[in-house]
C-alpha cells in the first residue's frame, strides 16, 4: 500500500525501480524489512556524510559549525557524542558530527571548533575506526592547527593501566600542533553518563558565544544537511534494557576440556531489538548471593539497610547483588573503600601504580573487601562501588537464521586464588547461576566497524580461535541465508579437536554444502609442537595472499592483547614472501586493506 503511494506521488523512483522494490519488500519477513531500512538509511547518511566532509574549500565568509569527531569501539563514545550533537542542536548551534573513520584529514585545518570524543581498549590503544586519525595527527603531514579550539572527552576503564590513553594522546598531539584548548579534558570511567552529561553541558557553555557570534555576524553555516534519514534504532538501550528470557544454556565443551564455553540462546520475542552479524550484545547479570552473604556478614551490616544510588532507594542486600560491581577489581575502588574505612596500606596503593596493579590483578572487589573488614556503614559501601556494567559478547547468530533469537558463545572466566575458587562476573552467572527461563536484561550494541561486505560476491577470511568463533557463525548464517556467491575461508583454533571443537557439525555442514570453501584447524595441543591459527595462516600464505589480491576481507575476533598480534604479524610476513615488498611496504599494503574496509577486527 506504501509503495502504492509512493509510486502516484512526487518521488525519485522510476516506475521501474518502484515495481523491483515492491518485488524485494514482497519477500521479505518483517526482521529482514526492518534490516534492510537500516542498510539503506545507512548508506543514504554515508553518501550525504562524505558530501560534507570532502567538501575542499569552505567559501570565505562561512561560519564553521562545532565539529565533533568521535572514535567508538562498542558504541559508548559514539552515544555520547550524539548526545552532545543534540543538546548543541537544541541551543541552535551549528553542528558536524562525523565518525573518525568517515573524516578527510584534509579538512583538519580548516577547523576552527572541534570536539573529540573518543574510548580506548587494550593496552591503551585507539578503537578500529580512529586508528587513522589518531596516526595522521602524530605524522609530519599532519597541518598547524594554531586557530583551532578543542575539547577532548575519553571513556575508558580504570581496571586498565592505560586509562583513557587515546583520549590523552589526541589532546597532548592537538595541542602539540597548535590548537587551544577551550575546555579541559575529561577521562571518564565506565559509570560515565552523570559526568558526560555535565560535562557536555559545561563545554557547550564554553563554545556557544563564539559560535552564536558567527551566526550572528551573518556567515552562512557550514554543517551537515538536515533531515538526513537515520537507521531506525531500538527503545531497548544500555540505559533501558529489554527483560529477555534465557532460554538455552549448553555446555559445547568436552568433559575433559581445559575450558567451559556455553552456547547461549535468549529470546528477544515481544521487543523491537534488531541486530546485524558483527553487533555485540549487551548482558546485565546478578551477583553471586553467597558472596554478597559473606561481605555483609563479614562487614557486621544487615541486610535491609537502606541505601541510596541517584534518585533510588533500596536495601543494600538487593543494590549488592543488582545493582553494584564485585567482581572486576579497579584502583577507584581501593582509594574509596580505604578511605571509607581508613586502611592505611590500600591508600598506600593509591600513591604507587605499579603496586597497584599487582594488588589488584589477583584480586575481585569483593576479595578486597573480605580482606580489609572494617566499620563501615551500608551507605559508604555502596558509595565505594561503581555501578554494575552489562558485559559485552559478540553475537554468535544472524536474525535472518534466528529470527526473535540472539545467540552467544560464553567462555566461563574461572581462575584460583586465595584458597578459592573464583569466576567472572557475567560469565559465571550465566554459566552456573541462571536457570533457563529467567530474565536477563540485554541491549543490542551496533558495530559499524565489523560488516560483511556489502557484495555477496565479494570472498572473505576469518581467522576466529575459541570464543572468536561466535561474529563468525553469524557471519556463515548470514551468508548462507543471502545465499552469497562470494567464497568463505575460516580459520579455527583451540587446545583440543576432540574436547573444543566449537559448532563442529554446523561448520562440517557449511563445508559439505558448499558455503564455507576451506576451513584451516589449529589445535594446539594434540601434538609435541603447538599449533595455532597464525600458524595455519603462515602454511596457506600463497591462497591467503592470492585471496587478498583478488579483493578478500580479512577478519579477526578474539584476544587483542596476543593473537590478533601475532596474527598481523603473519599476515606482514605473508605480504613480504608472497607480494615482494619489504616491512614498511607490508604494513601499508595492510593499512590500505583497512582502509577501505577489508581489514576489520573485533578483539578484546
């Protein structure tokens, strides 16, 4: 009936182009709709975006918009950012909101108001989609910025020794080039909406009379095109999170495996949570209550002690089990919890990173809790902890396959200390604690920097050991549901091929029907020399080089801090022996392949 419409009214369709959607719409399910008006919204937001950013002169006389450029890895920095475009939006600003990995650096020096709002993950290194720019800025072509005012906001985590890093690297080289610093930087730790909200509010007050004045004085703005269409978004976010029933839990392990992965189903039936393969979901869970027991009990403070969090009031029992962080440890904890009860050597820690660090890396919150016992009343505990954050996992499942079903692969974190068993807060909650049929609170985090080709034709390699297996089904459940001509070529590794062979008859099917053309297997422990996937990759070097050469993406997924590392590093030394190029040749033969999008990871 729509396109009916559309048809009889002013549109820029043709006739023809109308009848061939009407074809398309008329096959799809209402999921696969929804996905492709998210692509194509998309695409129509990329197209206008770069309309913008390439521009290569700004005419004399413009006023220039405030320009906010931000580097996201899960989707927080990004969020923040769009809340800072629109409350600049709200005071009649003119506003430039532009992704790192969309930004021609050759509009940098014609900036004169810019905000960067960027995250930092590992070892205090810049998200995928502001790598670029992170390096142009440190570069010798990088302009003088000496009319340029910034202001620099960082999310990060303090249980990282790097907290916040990029964000410190992208004011120290600004600067380094020039420009002023209007407002200063703020790093901000994983329970950051307060602050970034007063922090947006406090930074737009430092900008607007300079950016009114140009208004005002009569020059013509400078900014994005209005009315752009966006990608439909869901009610369900981190904020508000959508009750979903935990439906499978399954061990995909062996009995004797040294590891404990689960192969978890949620429904997502009654909301509006769409997802694409690559996307990550996001978990709240419950603490363990024979922990949250034991520090009440070991503290003297009873249970139904009130306690208030923001604008909640509740007992500190249920605030310790919902509400409040146990498990990862972090210095902010160890500085307020010694300083609510006066611990001498925990403020000690305070003054000395590097004993800090070795403190608390065996350590979960509550282990310091129970090994500091003190008077403290339930208020200050509270006030001691952070806010529990949802944990983030790959999603292991396309929509298309699943339908009102998302699916994860959940390694169990479990390690020995003290004299006790200890588990992952998340993890082991799923894995030992919830019973199928409860409510888990989920949101869908969108990864732009993490996509399938656009073109069904187009091959792609994905090297994906243990966990990093899960982006990968969703990638071979896409595929297979498109019914894509390109070729797929998956890399798998783990200890054992008879104890971790993850989704082995799935794949064996994908090998025998055609869809997955090579799987290459590393399992390094079923022979005297250890085997892993950059190992494999090193053996198939020629294909692997051939592939690329013939306009392959190449994916990684899983640890950041070693195998994605060594992974690169294969594919420098498979650059050089198969494409003749030296070191610095290989490395920009592989920055190239980033930056047009056929070098994509998803690492942690």
């Amino acid at each position: 009936m729509l396109l009916n419409q559309l048809s009889a009214a002013a549109s820029p369709l043709t006739q023809e182009q109308v009848q061939k959607l009407q074809g398309l719409v008329a096959e799809l399910n209402p999921i696969q709709q929804a996905w492709v008006s998210g692509y194509l919204a998309a695409n129509a937001n990329t197209a206008a975006l770069s309309g913008v950013v390439g521009q290569t002169a700004t005419p004399a006389g413009d006023a220039l918009p405030l320009t906010i450029l931000y580097g996201s890895q899960t989707g927080n920095a990004k969020g923040v950012a769009t809340q800072l475009k629109e409350q600049a939006e709200s005071r009649g600003l003119a506003v430039k909101l532009v992704s790192m990995s969309d930004y021609k650096t050759s509009a940098l020096k014609k900036e004169k108001f810019v905000v960067v709002v960027v995250s930092t993950y590992g070892e205090g290194e810049p998200p995928e989609d502001a790598e670029a720019l992170h390096t142009f800025i440190a570069s010798k072509k990088a302009p003088k910025l000496d009319s340029t005012q910034i202001a620099v906001i960082g999310l990060g985590d303090s249980s990282y020794e790097f907290f916040c890093q990029t964000a410190i690297d992208f004011e120290e080289r600004l600067v380094k080039l020039g420009a002023e610093v209007a407002f200063p930087r703020a790093d901000l730790d994983v329970d950051y909406d307060e602050q970034a909200q007063q922090w947006i509010t406090d930074a737009l007050a430092v900008f607007e009379p300079q950016l009114q004045a140009q208004q005002s004085a009569g020059g013509n703005v400078v900014t994005m095109p209005f009315g752009v269409p966006t990608a439909a978004s869901s009610q369900y976010t981190k904020q508000n999170p959508f009750s979903a029933e935990l439906s499978v839990v399954q061990k995909i392990t062996g009995r004797d495996s040294s590891k404990d992965v689960r192969h978890v189903e949620i429904s997502l039936e009654g909301s509006d949570i769409t997802y694409t393969p690559g996307d990550s979901l996001g978990v709240y869970f419950l603490n363990d209550e024979a922990q949250v027991d034991a520090i009440l009990s070991t503290l003297g403070i009873v249970a139904d002690a009130q306690v208030t969090l923001g604008k909640e009031t509740l007992d500190i029992r249920t605030a310790l089990i919902e509400k409040l962080e146990l498990t990862q440890s972090y210095p902010g904890f160890v500085e307020k919890y010694g300083q609510a009860t006066g611990n001498s050597a925990l403020l000690a820690l305070v003054e000395d990173k590097a004993a800090m660090r070795e403190y608390i890396e065996p350590r979960q919150v509550f282990d310091i809790i129970l090994q500091n016992p003190a008077d403290i009343t339930a208020q200050e505990l509270a006030d001691s902890c952070r806010k529990l954050q949802a944990r983030l996992y790959s999603i292991a499942s396309s929509q298309a396959e699943v339908e009102e079903e998302v699916h994860l692969t959940v390694g169990l974190v479990e390690f020995e200390a003290f004299g006790e068993q200890h588990f992952g807060g998340c993890s082991g909650y799923l894995a030992q604690r919830a019973e199928e049929g409860v409510s888990v609170k989920v949101f869908s985090e969108h990864n732009d920097n993490f996509r399938l080709p656009s073109d069904d034709t187009t091959p792609v390699i994905m090297v994906g050991p243990g966990t990093g297996i899960a982006p990968f089904r969703a990638f071979l459940q896409e595929r297979d549901a498109r019914e894509a001509q390109g070729d797929n070529w998956l890399f798998f590794g783990n200890p054992n091929f008879t104890q971790d062979f993850l989704y082995q008859v799935e794949l064996q099917g994908y090998v025998k029907s055609g869809l997955l053309t090579h799987i290459d297997l590393a399992f390094s422990r079923d022979q005297a020399e250890k085997i892993y996937v950059q190992d494999r990759l090193r053996e198939k070097g020629a294909a692997v080089f051939a592939w690329l050469e013939k306009g392959a993406h190449f994916y990684v997924c899983g640890d950041a801090n070693r195998m994605a590392k060594d992974v690169h590093q294969a594919l420098v030394d498979i650059v050089k022996a198969h494409g003749g190029k030296d070191d610095e040749q290989a490395e920009l033969y592989l920055k190239e392949l980033r930056s047009a999008n056929r070098y994509q990871k998803d690492v942690y």
